[in-house]
C-alpha cells in the first residue's frame, strides 16, 4: 500500500519519466513481504532499453521491472535503495520519509 505522496512530486516524476529520463519518486509503502522496509523508491524510465541498461549499472535484474500505467519502473527496497540513490546522488525527497543518506 502507497501512501504519502504529494501530486507536486508526483507530476514532476511522471514528466520526467515521459521525457526520457531515469527518475526517482520515494514514498510510504507498507507490504507484509517487507516487514523492516517503510518505504519504496520507484526507479523509472519509459524507454525500456535505457531502463534495464541502467538497472544493469546497479546489479538489477531486467525480470524486476514492473511494466505498469505507462511507467515501467524498479522498485528499490531497503538496503539497495539506500545503495543506488546513495551512487545516485539523487536525494529528491526521501528526507522527508526518514531517510537520511550522507553524499
């Protein structure tokens, strides 16, 4: 279950998934599978090829890609969330769930 996200971060997320890029949309999300895990970071990129090229640079795995609404995307849970947005360098707006990564 999702939960937390502002239409603001939403918006810009999808616009930048529409453009080409690879873009970061981090919020709650509470699944029984993942009981340590309250948060996601959807890694997302409409064009497929960069996605699993850039999933690839990160150790993820084509087969994990959700293909949905227009927006395929990784979901990053725990310690790789941290990992990747850490290499990343792409923060967004993970602070505000408390998530706190030094750069």
């Amino acid at each position: 279950m999702a939960f937390g996200i502002k239409r603001s971060d939403l918006n810009a997320w999808k616009s930048a998934v529409r453009q080409g890029k690879v873009a970061f949309l981090t919020h709650y999300w509470l699944d029984d599978r993942f009981p340590n895990a309250n948060t996601v970071t959807k890694a997302a990129c409409q064009d497929m090829k960069q996605l699993m090229a850039w999933g690839e640079t990160h150790g993820l795995k084509k087969e994990w890609i959700h293909v949905r609404e227009g927006f395929p995307h990784f979901d990053l849970i725990g310690e790789s969330q941290e990992r990747i947005l850490q290499k990343e360098r792409s923060l967004g707006n993970i602070q505000e769930y408390g998530l706190y990564i030094d750069v």
